[in-house]
C-alpha cells in the first residue's frame, strides 16, 4: 500500500481554506461565489479521492491478478 498522511492533510487543509473563503464571502454578501469556492474545494478533493481509488483497484487487480 505504502499511501502517506500527507493525503489527508491536504484534505484537511482545503476543507479549512474553503470553510473560511465561504465564511467570509457569504458575510460580505457575495453568496454565489461562496458556493462557487465550496463546489470548487469539494471538485478538488473529489479528484484526489478518485484518483485514489483508482490506484486501489489496480492494486487489487495486480494482487488478484484479474484481467
């Protein structure tokens, strides 16, 4: 497997970063952006995840030795 925490941290800082982007823009009374800022930080980590999951299967596939 070998997969390092800096993964996780990297989630955890964008959850922070976007939480404080959507925090701010929604009090200055910029909504959408705030939504556009969180969809965006939400893309972002969904594209690691997936990526993620990707190498797993191949990992799977190699050990298993399918297809």
């Amino acid at each position: 497997m070998g997969y390092d925490i800096n993964l996780i941290f990297k989630i955890i800082g964008i959850g922070i970063l976007v939480g404080v982007a959507h925090y701010v823009l929604k009090n200055s009374g910029k909504e959408d952006y705030a939504v556009i800022a969180t969809l965006g930080g939400l893309g972002l980590v969904l594209i690691w995840v997936v990526q993620l999951l990707g190498n797993f299967f191949d990992q799977v596939k190699s050990v298993f030795k399918l297809f």
